[in-house]
C-alpha cells in the first residue's frame, strides 16, 4: 500500500513542474485572445473613426505645411525597431529633443490641440493592426532611453508596446509635469525610473483581464477627462483624488489608488 501511495503522489519537482506548464498555457492563451482582441478592436474603431481620421488630415494639410503622418522610431517586442505613426503635430522641420512639454513652441496651431487630446495617437491603430503594437502595453520608448535601462528593458521587451497601458495612464500628463528647461535630463533621472518599474510590473504579471480593467481605465480617463492614479505594486487603477503634482516633485504618480 505504501508503495502505491509512492506511486500515486507528486514529487514536489513534479508539482512544480505541472504549475510551470499550467501558467505557460494561461500565458498562451491570454496571448492569442489578446491578439484577437487587438485585430479586432482596432480594424473596428479604424472604420468607426475613418471620419474623425480625414477631417484631422484635412485639418493638418490647411494648418501648416508638411506631411500629414509623422514617423517616430521606437523599440519593440524583442528589441526590434519599429516607425511608430502619429498625426504631425509639430512645424515641418522642427528638430530638438523627443520630448515634448505643455508651453512647446514646436507645436502647430492645431498640435497642441492634437496632443492634449491624445487624437495624434489614432494612427497607431494601424500600427496594432501590424502586430507592431498592442492596444494594451508598455509605452513605446525611443532607443536611446531603452539603452539607459538595458536591464529593466530586458524584462519589459518580452511584451508588445501598447497605446494605452499602467505607465500611459499614470503619466498621462507628462508634458505638463516635465521640466521645461532641461526636460529630457529631467525624464531620465526622474520619470523614466518610475515608468520602468510600472512597465516591469506589467510584463511581468499582465492577463487579458488586466488589459480589460486598462482599457475600461482609459475610456474614463478619455471621454469623461478624468485623471487615473495607478498602484506600482498591484496594479490597481482607480480615480486619482490627490492634487495634481507639479515639475518639482519627486513622486508624480500616487502609491496607491482607490479602485
């Protein structure tokens, strides 16, 4: 009889060998609905919004001269490059750093508008649509600040960038709280830390129902203009109800939130 029990019980290396496989097939799965989900979604909106698409267009061709489309290069799933797309919001040749703040004197008379709004971000649909992206992800970040972090970015490019995401909703008012005077050493040694440790959090534990709750986060945050608070440690969105935090602090996105 002992022998049978012998037989029919687990090792421990077994067991942890059948819970290793179990959460890899979760991750599969959660990977190809996400997928789903993102080709979906986004060839869906892409004809919803074909109105709003062309009159921007036409409205970027009347405000300035240049091309309607802007091109940017950002680092994808796996360390590869891809040229992520956005409405041109900036003056036909403007040059300066990647990083834009509030007062930017780059913007065309209907960019501010368009970054306020977020509306510049649209054509990255098309970007999902191409498996470049994911509706829901870590941001996409120019190569040179993915150089800085190689070993946060090790973890974080396991995932395709998303247009929305835990670190886009917590720093959806970056612009605003960068400092305008040395904004990229400002992001550097002040933002792109915390960005990183949101970002890692999400490779390392997002589901498709997380991506859900992302997604139902953004909606309010575009449609009602209301500011989301995200938990660093869990993950958890909830209505930011602190003041808003200014270019001086050392903590722009609250430790907790009240989902």
């Amino acid at each position: 009889m002992r022998g049978g029990n012998r037989r029919l019980g687990r090792s421990p290396e077994r067991a942890a060998g059948l819970g290793t496989a179990r959460r890899h097939s979760r991750g599969a799965v959660d990977r190809a609905a996400g997928r789903c989900r993102d080709v979906v979604i986004s060839a869906l909106l892409l004809v919803v919004l074909l109105p709003v698409v062309a009159f921007v267009a036409v409205a970027i061709k009347i405000d300035s001269r240049g091309p309607i489309l802007y091109g940017c290069l950002r680092i994808g799933k796996g360390g590869r490059a891809f040229t992520m797309l956005k409405f041109r919001k900036m003056t036909l040749g403007a040059g300066g750093p990647t990083l834009t703040v509030a007062s930017d004197p780059r913007f065309t008379r209907l960019g501010r508008f368009l970054a306020t709004s977020k509306l510049d971000e649209l054509p990255q649909l098309w970007n999902v649509l191409r498996g470049e992206m994911s509706l829901v992800g870590p941001r996409p970040e120019d190569g040179g600040f993915v150089a800085l972090r190689p070993d946060d970015y090790r973890v974080i490019l396991r995932v395709r960038p998303g247009i929305t995401g835990l670190s886009q909703l917590a720093f959806a008012k970056e612009s605003q709280i960068l400092d305008s005077d040395d904004r990229v050493g400002d992001y550097v040694r002040r933002l792109l830390p915390q960005k990183t440790s949101i970002d890692r959090f999400y490779a390392k534990n997002g589901t498709f129902g997380m991506d859900l709750r992302i997604l139902g986060w953004t909606a309010v945050a575009v449609l009602l203009r209301r500011d989301i608070a995200v938990h660093r440690e869990t993950g958890a969105l909830g209505v930011r109800r602190r003041p808003e935090a200014t270019a001086t602090s050392v903590t722009p996105v609250p430790a907790e939130a009240s989902p």
